[in-house]
C-alpha cells in the first residue's frame, strides 16, 4: 500500500521543489534543495527511508507547512473526525428510520419519499448544494456564520481536550462557543449528511423487505406474535446486519467527500491538508495523510466487525 | 374440526393475475390426520398459508370460508386472526432452519409465545418452555433454550418448530411436509414424534406431503390437488384400495417407481403453468381418459357412495367427467 502511495506521487507530473524554491532560484540552488530533501537519491533509496521512518513514527516533514506530517494530521483529525462523525450520525438518524418506513409501509407516501430522496441524494453534486445552502442560508438569509473554518474569529476557542469543539466547549461550560461551533458545522454536516443518507436509507429500506419477506418471519406470524412486535422486536435486528456494513462504506465514503467539503468550506481538516498537499506535490503529506486515511479505514471495520459479532451469533469471536 | 369452504387464492403477477386456488373444498375432522397430497406447485403450501391468513402480497384470498369451530377465520381482524394463530391453529414448515429467526436464540420466541397466549410471567414461562422442548424429545432442553438455530441440526430445529408451534396448545395443526429437507432416519423420528402428540394432544392435523407412504401410514383421510382444485377426497383405505380420480391412479402408478419428489413416472406430462391453464378440467391434457367434453368444461365434485364396508360407507368426493371409465 505505502509503495503503490510512494511510486504514484513520484510519478505524477510535477516536483515539490517547484513550491519551495522561488521561481527566480537557479538550476544550481534548485539541486542544493533536492539534495537536501533527499530527492536526488535513487527511488527505492527514497522509499527505504521513508518505511524506517514510518516505523519511528516518524512521516517525514511536509513541504508546505514544515512541519513533521505526523504533527499535522494530529492536528487537523479532530475537524475532519467532528465533521464526518456528526454526519454519519445524522444521515444514520435520518436514513435509518426512512428506509425502515418505507419498508414496514411499502407504497405508501412515505415509501416514495425514500425513493426520491434516495434518487436525489446520488444526483445532487455536493459542489452545488454547497454553494447553494452557502448562498441561501449565509449570503441571502443572514442565518449562519460566515462559512470559514470551525469557529468565528471573534470567538475564544475552548480548552483542547478532545479537540472536537462541541464538546469541548459544552465540557467546558461555554455555550457562546458551542452555539457558533454548531453553527458553523451546520451546513458542511448537511451537505455530506446529504450525499449519506440515500445509501442508508436505501439498504434499509431493502434489507428490511428482505427480512419482513423472509420465512422466519413467516413462521414468527404463524405463532400468532402480532405484526408490531415481529417488526420492532425480531426484524429490525436481522434488518440492521446489512446497515451496519453500509455504514463503514459510507464512513469512508464521507471521508474522501471531505476533501470537497471541507475546501469549500475552509475547513481545518485531513481532507482540506490532502488536498493542499496534492495541489503542491507535497509527498510526505499526501502519503501521510494516505496512510492516515487506510488506519481510519481499518478501525471503522474492526469496530463494524466487533459489532456484527454482538448482534449475530452465527459470527465466531 | 376445521373446514375450508370455496377458497379461492390469486396472485397478482407481472404477466397478470394467476389463480392459485379454485374453490378448494377441505375438511379436517376433529382429532384425526388428512393428508393432502399433489404435485409441486398444485397449490398446497397456498393453501395451508391462506388458512393461516399469512399470505402477502401479490397472494390475496378472493373469496371462501375457513370455519373453526362454527367461525369464519376470514372474517376476523388481524389483531382477532393473532389470537387464532398459534393458540388455536398453528402451523410447521418445510424448511425448519430457515424458519427460526438466526440471530435470536430459541428461548426468545418459545417465552415470548408463552407469554403472549398463556399469560405466563418470565419465570413461569422459562420454565414451560424447558417442559416444552423435552415434550418434543430434545435433549438438554436447558441448553436448547440459549441456543441460536445455526447451533443445531435440522431434525433440531424442526423438533423446536413442534415444540413452539404447540406451545399454546392450538386444536389444529398445519404441517407442510415437516419432513422433506429432512435425512431419511431424522424423518422418521420426526414422524414418530407427530404421530405420539397427534395422539396424546387429540390433535387435528393436516399434513402435507409428496410421500404417499406416509399417507398410508399417518392419515385417516386423504385429499388429492391438482392445479389449484381438490380432485379427489376419500378415507384413506378407500383411497388406496380404489382410486377413482385419473390423477390418482397415476400419481399411486407413479409411487411404485419414482422417489418421493421426482416427477410422477406414471402421468405423462407435467403441471400446467398457471398462466396458461388449459380451458375445461386442467388435467385433460394428459389424462388417459380425455374425451372432447374435458376440453370444454371442468367436472364439478361429485360425491361418490364409497361402496367399500371397510371404509364404514363414508362419502368420497370425486371430480371427473368420466371417472366410472377407468375403475376396475
Ligand atoms: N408469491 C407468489 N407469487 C406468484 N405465484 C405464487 C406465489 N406463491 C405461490 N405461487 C403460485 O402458487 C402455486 C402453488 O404454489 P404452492 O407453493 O402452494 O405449491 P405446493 O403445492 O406447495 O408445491 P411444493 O410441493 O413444491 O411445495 C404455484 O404454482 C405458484 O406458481
Ligand atoms: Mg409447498
């Protein structure tokens, strides 16, 4: 994984020298800074370093910022982790439950509803919507605070402790600070919940009329268990197997659709610290934050799979 | 006893709606075993489910009665038909794992029905499910109680679909061939199993099935269906000594060569699709005995004195225009 990172950085178009250096640098001043930064090494060399390195904890120095990459995605996690946490948990409040009616009431308005929302929330580009909801409820209505970065500027940010700001500030005790943090988390958060709740509500939905289908419930139903407790108490567990798999996709899925967002919306995040360190051939940083990405991967699946295993029983612990 | 009256059962398909069941006439006396017996897809599962009221959609009851005990089941609500299902009639399936919830363990349902039918608290209930469990000779019931159904064998599982399906202990039961995913040795204690409560509990039962055999062995009376019609209805023994309906003769032609679920040897042919049933009597088409008038109209049910003093002169039900043709 790491070489694939490494060889596809060194072998896109474009040198990190071209950042540090000032366009009026001459060849040779341009080659001192090549030798320093170890670039003029042969590639494996490069690649050699960089995996002893990783093995210190140690992910090299980013070119943009200057400083140690692992120190940077440390610093920028908690937004993107606020960010994408508080989305997953609203499109999950939200999407949950459709799919859930939209199954148990199959035809009825709410069932269509799942399917419009579900049809709409793949074709909307999260680009628009942004701009849209930035315009309407920032430009035109005056509703939310400028959309830039995590906090108003006139706001003291409360002491660090998580680094997630809504808690933070409500540990804390500051409500001016956690009412301007929400506030500005709003809209990011709607824009990605968007994009997340169409796939939950879809695999709900179907894994839901899967389950109601099925001929346990069938053989539930013939033992005269009224229809209520079949749906809430048995099927909504079988239902939700699925859901929970979905969910760790979406997770991830969030996570790249924050590079986006969080541009957008000047977020302090890993998706906005990619994107720089892509545009500017920064390669600590982007293996780094690649690198960062697949752990934040693995733990979702793992905490997914430590899941499945306490609501199905046919999974072996 | 349970009778099932002019019950008709369609499906709304995407090439149009299918009738499943046409005006299927059955009796279930009390205390006593019938068997009802027809190739794949003639409609016996349809039936069984409609009783219960368990059809879903695109299935829908278009028209009958289903009377037990002098009430229309049809006419019930869904939350009247709930305390129906279960604790008067109930109902055993083919497939005996897929049948229990996977991620619940068995106790989850056995205490729930307990509860619900019989009003007994946890512990009470803990307790009957345990009685139940070793009723329906599984051993270690407490150890069956937390199990989930990956945890146990299929004659397993099929015992747990006894032991819950006569819990609340209902007057009737459906089973639709309890035995046919089973190993041929687990089917026969299965067998054993339904035979000694059927006794002990006065149980009405009928029982669906491929397997001749067991019809000989298990029922009193014996219904034939083909394509959605009761073609023929008689005591056991008269049934076997003398078959009158065609379809009859050949599915007993049939038992001597074929395994139990092959396609019967001894009718040329298979089932009609119920999308293009044939007009007039649905097996002209490969009955030995078809003359024009098959092909024009269906033959209404007759009732046929049995004729037989062994069958102590009960009526039997025929339907066919020229079933007279054929008996020896
Ligand atoms: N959900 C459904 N949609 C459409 N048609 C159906 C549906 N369920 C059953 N049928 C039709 O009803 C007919 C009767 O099916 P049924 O399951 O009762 O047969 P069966 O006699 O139980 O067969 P088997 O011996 O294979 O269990 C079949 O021909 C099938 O085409
Ligand atoms: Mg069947």
């Amino acid at each position: 994984m790491t070489l694939v990172t490494f060889v596809l950085t060194r072998v896109l178009p474009g040198s990190p020298i071209d950042q540090i250096a000032s366009p009026m640098s001459t060849p040779a001043q341009r080659h001192a800074l090549m030798v320093h930064y170890g670039l003029d090494r042969p590639l494996w060399e490069q690649y050699a370093t960089y995996i002893l390195g990783i093995g210190r904890g140690d992910l090299g120095t980013s070119f943009t910022t200057s400083q140690p990459v692992a120190r940077d995605l440390e610093r920028f996690f908690p937004a993107t982790l606020e960010l994408t946490t508080a989305a997953i948990v609203i499109a999950t409040v939200i999407g949950v439950p459709l799919g859930l009616c939209g199954a148990v009431r199959r035809g009825s308005w709410v069932d269509h509803l799942v399917r419009i929302v579900a049809v709409v929330g793949v074709a909307l580009p999260i680009f628009w919507l942004s701009l849209v909801l930035i315009y309407l409820m920032f430009y035109r209505w005056h509703l939310l605070p400028a959309p830039i970065g995590r906090l108003s500027p006139r706001i003291t940010p409360p002491r660090v402790i998580t680094g997630l700001l809504l808690i933070d500030s409500l540990l804390g005790r500051d409500g001016v600070a956690f009412a301007d943090a929400a506030g500005h988390l709003l809209l990011p958060v709607t824009v990605l919940a968007f994009a997340a709740v169409a796939p939950l509500a879809r695999i709900t939905r179907t894994s839901t009329l899967d389950v109601l289908s099925s001929p346990h419930v069938q053989a539930t139903r013939a033992l005269g268990i009224p229809w209520r407790s079949i749906v809430w108490k048995y099927a909504f567990r079988n239902a939700m197997l699925p859901v929970l798999t979905m969910l760790a996709i979406v997770y991830g899925f969030l996570l790249g659709g924050s590079v986006l967002v969080e541009t957008l919306f000047a977020w302090p995040g890993l998706g906005r610290y990619a994107f720089n360190a892509i545009s500017g051939n920064d390669y600590p940083a982007v293996q780094g934050f690649i690198l960062y990405a697949t752990l934040i991967y693995i733990a979702i699946f793992i905490l997914v799979d430590v899941l499945y295993a306490v609501l199905d029983p046919r999974v072996q612990t | 006893m349970l009778e099932v009256q002019d019950l008709t059962v369609t499906f709304h398909t995407g090439r149009g709606t299918v009738t499943a069941l046409h005006g299927v006439d059955l009796t279930l006396p009390t205390g006593r075993v019938t068997g009802l017996v027809g190739e794949s897809g003639c409609g016996k599962t349809v039936t069984a489910l409609a009783v219960m009221r368990l059809l879903r959609p695109p299935g829908e009851i278009r028209g009958g009665r289903v009377l037990l005990g002098g009430q229309n089941l049809l006419a019930l609500s869904e939350r009247e038909m709930d305390r129906v299902r279960g604790a008067r009639i109930a109902m055993i399936f083919q497939q005996p794992r897929a049948s229990l919830n996977p991620v619940f363990p068995v106790a989850a349902q056995l205490t729930h029905v307990l509860r619900l039918h019989r009003g007994l608290s946890g512990r009470a209930a803990w307790a009957e499910g345990e009685a139940l469990l070793a009723r329906a000779q599984l051993p270690r019931p407490e150890r069956v109680m937390r199990a989930y159904p990956h945890q146990l064998s299929g004659g397993m599982c099929q015992r747990v679909m006894i032991a819950l399906a006569l819990a609340c202990r209902p007057s009737v039961l459906l089973a639709d061939e309890p035995t046919t995913a089973l190993d041929v040795t687990v089917q026969l204690q299965i067998i054993e199993l339904l035979k000694s409560l059927q006794q002990e509990l006065g149980l009405t039962v009928l029982l669906i099935t491929h397997d001749l055999g067991l019809v000989a062995e298990m029922c009193d009376f014996v219904s034939v269906m083909y394509a959605g019609r009761i073609v023929e209805a008689a005591p056991v023994s008269a049934l076997f000594r003398r078959p009158l309906h065609p379809y009859t003769r050949g599915l007993m032609a049939s038992r001597m060569r074929a395994g139990s679920r092959a396609l019967p040897a001894g009718i040329p042919g298979r089932i009609p699709d119920l999308h293009q049933m044939p007009a007039g009597c649905p097996f002209h088409p490969r009955c030995p005995l078809a003359q024009g008038l098959c092909a024009e109209r269906d033959a209404s049910p007759e009732t046929v004195d049995g004729g037989d003093p062994a069958a102590s002169g009960a009526a039997r039900m025929v339907r066919c225009h020229f079933w007279g043709r054929g008996v020896a």
